[in-house]
C-alpha cells in the first residue's frame, strides 16, 4: 500500500513552514552531492541524522528504509575500490583494492544517507498537497503544480483500481509465472489501468469545469513564516554556510 | 530505473536538471488545462504500474512503463514522468530532489524519442504494428539504462564496470518490457484507440 508514513505529525519539524523545508531540503541536498571532502560530509550527516530525531519518526520505519537505501550502497563497495584506479591497498587473487577507490564508496554513502535522511525529515513530513502548494508559492510553474496535485489525488485511487483487478485475476486463479500468459495477463491488466484512468480523467475534467475551474487550485491554507521559522532558517543556514566553508577551505 | 542519490558529480546533476527543465517546459507547453487531468491520471496510474513486479525465473523485475507513456502522451510524457518521479522521492524515497533532473531525462527522454520513432508505426493494426509496439517497450528501456550508465560514466572512470553491470542487468527487462508493452498496445487498440492517437 501507498502511504506517507511521516507526513502527520506535532514536532517542531513538522511545524516548521513547508517552504522552509523545500528550500532547506533542495540547498542542503545539493550541498551535500557536490562536496568531496569528509568533514563537511560528516557535519551534513550529523545535521541530517538529527532531523528526523526532532522530527520524533518512527525510527523502525526509517531504519528500514535506510536499509533498503544502502544495500545499492553495498553493490558499489563491491564494486568501486576494484575498478577505481589509484594506489593499491591490498591484493586479492588478481584484484587490487585501491585507496581511491575506498574513499570514493566512503564519501558516496556519507552523501546518500545524509540526503536520504534530510529528505526524509524535511520532505516526507508533509503531504503531497502542503508540498503542492509550497511550490507554488516557491513560483514553480503552475500548471506543474497543478499537474503534481492531480497525480497526487489520484495515485491512492489508481492503485485501489490496480488492488482490485489483481484480486479479480487472483480469483479466477492467475498466478504469476515466467511464461507469456502471465506478461500478456500483466499487460492486459495495465491497459484496463490505464484505460479505466483516461475515463476517470474525462469525468474528473469535466466535474472541474462544472465547478468554474479556470486553471487554477486555490489553497485555503495561509502559510506564515514566524520567528520560529527565522531561529530554523538561521541554524540551517549557519551549518551549510560551515559545510561550505570547510569544503572551501581545503580547496584554497 | 533512477540512478540514487549521492553518487553522480555536480556538472552531471546540473546538466540533467537544466535537461530537464527544458524538457518540462516543452511538455507542459504541450499540455493545456484540458489535457492536464488526463496526462497527472496517467501520471499516477504510471506511479502504480511501476509498483508491479513480474516474475522472470527465480526472481522479479519491475516494469519502468516509460516507453508506453510516451506513446500516450507524446512531449507531455516528460512533466508526468518528473511528477511522478517526485512522487516516488516525496513517498519513498527513492532517488531525491539533486537526481530528479538526471533520473527525469533517464525516463522521459526514452519515452519521448519512442514517441516520435514507432509512434506512428505502433498505431498499426498488422504486423509491423506489433514490431514496432514491442521497440518501443524494448528500445525505451535500453535508451534509458544507456543514458544511465553515460551518466554514470561522466562522472567517474571508475563507475564503468557498475554501468555495464547496470546495462547488462537490464537485458532481460529490456525483453520483458517489450513484451508487455507490445500486448498492451494491442489491448488499447482493441478497447480504446483514441488514447493512442491523442494528436
């Protein structure tokens, strides 16, 4: 099932306003993907594995991803410090385990899961829809909002639809199998999805247009930015500008 | 397929964002109000149908789908797919907000040269409709894992054996892809045409 499994919540992270957070999420991220050096990586880290601590998480969940993030993280351990070139550590058979190689896997999972987390703890404490219309009022083009919300709406229909057509074929005994009934059962299943959204959509549009829709959602939701807010903004802005500077300074 | 965050340098994320921004532009510019509901609808039942893992042996692969939403949506395949790719970040993070631009030229791109290839071949009723359906699951899939792996490849000399590695993982989805997208055309055609000629 499709949930936000982190979207609700009264913590002093879930409170902070949702542009903040799509501004800090997007600097801090990019911040993080273009430092090379380890102690502003692992101030990053520090920073993002706080968040979602005062975000009060459920930290089994988010273990859980974490998991799942860091076993492609594991593939390229295997990888990397054999196909990097540089000074060899250590010889195995015909391989060579080289130092750059090494580093680069450290530095790649120091970057990946301190994204990973801030995005967990800035991005997925708010809905879609919040997210929605915090672009918006970031200026992101309107008809991409618009086309976000939509989708957004109508993922949890769209899979109640995809959930019950895999209940009907399961009921007239369709198990799945490499062989080509199954793929053509599959491709069969995904058109009816995709025809039963198209008849979805022509309904939903014209429901809009009955309505007076003019291109536009308009958000009942004022989004004020408080003190609070300012203290937020300053603290990020002091450890990134820090990150930055200790990136900076190594580069001079 | 998305490429996680973390890995790729700086110039290369740019690159793929400014791609992309480009690309969405051009979709969105393509798409006005009254198409809007259709392509977000699509959008989404994409997200699901991605969620859908086939057998294949012992193990499972999941379907990217790129191919057949370009051939339904033409240019406006590129917002949907960056939508939905966002989504995906938002709701399980998979990939983030620094890879969105990479991972959305690694799925629209595909989507939107299938589109102008095989788009008019794949209407067809006859047996080079059905060839040209199933390129269009097939070829999608490997422009995608071939923008991938070039991506990969700029930024490091190192990430050469992942790429190929990558590259080759794909080949079976590459066929099965091309398979399912192949019966799917010809469900529509039989069940509802008009999605497949929206010009």
């Amino acid at each position: 099932m499709i949930s936000e499994d982190f979207a609700v919540g009264t913590s002093p992270v879930h409170r902070i306003d949702p542009r903040l957070r799509v501004v800090a999420a997007t600097v801090f991220s990019f911040l993080c993907a273009v430092c090379n050096r380890f102690e502003p990586l692992l101030l990053c880290l520090v920073m993002a594995a706080t968040l979602p601590l005062l975000a009060r998480l459920e930290l089994r969940r988010v273990l859980r991803r974490l998991l799942l993030v860091n076993g492609l993280i594991l593939f390229l351990w295997a990888v990397l410090p054999l196909t990097t070139g540089g000074s060899p550590v250590l010889n195995i058979g015909p391989a060579v385990v080289t130092k750059e190689g090494l580093l680069l896997s450290a530095r790649i999972t120091l970057k990946s899961n301190a994204i990973f987390l801030a995005l967990i703890a800035l991005m997925a404490t708010q809905s879609v829809g919040t997210l929605g219309h915090a672009l918006n009022r970031l200026k992101v083009p309107g008809k991409l909002v618009h086309l976000l919300l939509i989708t957004y709406r109508y993922v949890f229909v769209l899979e109640q639809e995809y959930l019950r057509l895999v209940r009907a074929a399961r009921v007239r005994c369709f198990t799945p199998q490499t062989r080509i009934h199954t793929y053509r059962t599959y491709a069969y299943l995904i058109g009816m999805l995709f025809v039963r959204a198209a008849v979805r959509a022509e309904r939903v549009h014209q429901a809009m247009i009955c309505r007076g829709f003019s291109g536009r959602f308009h958000s009942l939701k004022e989004f004020s930015f408080t003190g609070v807010d300012f203290a937020w903004a300053a603290i990020i802005a002091i450890v990134l500008l820090a990150a930055g500077w200790l990136e900076w300074i190594a580069a001079i | 397929m998305h490429i996680s965050e973390g890995i790729l340098s700086g110039p290369v994320l740019l690159s793929g964002a400014a791609l992309a921004a480009v690309g969405t532009g051009i979709g969105l510019k393509s798409l006005d109000y009254d198409r809007i509901a259709r392509a977000g609808i699509l959008a989404a039942s994409f997200f699901v149908a991605s969620l859908i893992h086939v057998p294949i042996g012992p193990s499972s692969v999941h379907l990217l789908l790129n191919g057949i939403v370009g051939l339904l949506l033409g240019w406006g395949a590129v917002p949907a797919l960056l939508v939905a790719l966002l989504l995906q970040g938002v709701l399980f993070q998979f990939g983030g907000i620094t890879t969105l631009g990479v991972n959305t030229v690694i799925m629209a791109a595909p989507a939107v040269i299938a589109y102008y290839l095989f788009g008019p071949w794949a209407r067809r009723p006859d047996a080079i409709g059905m060839a040209a359906a199933f390129l269009v699951g097939f070829c999608s899939v490997l422009l995608s894992g071939v923008i991938a792996a070039a991506a990969l490849m700029l930024t490091g000399e190192g990430f050469l054996e992942v790429a190929g590695l990558i590259l080759a993982a794909h080949i079976p989805v590459m066929v099965i892809e091309g398979i399912v997208t192949l019966f799917c055309v010809m469900f529509l055609r039989k069940v509802q045409p008009s999605l497949l000629d929206h010009r």
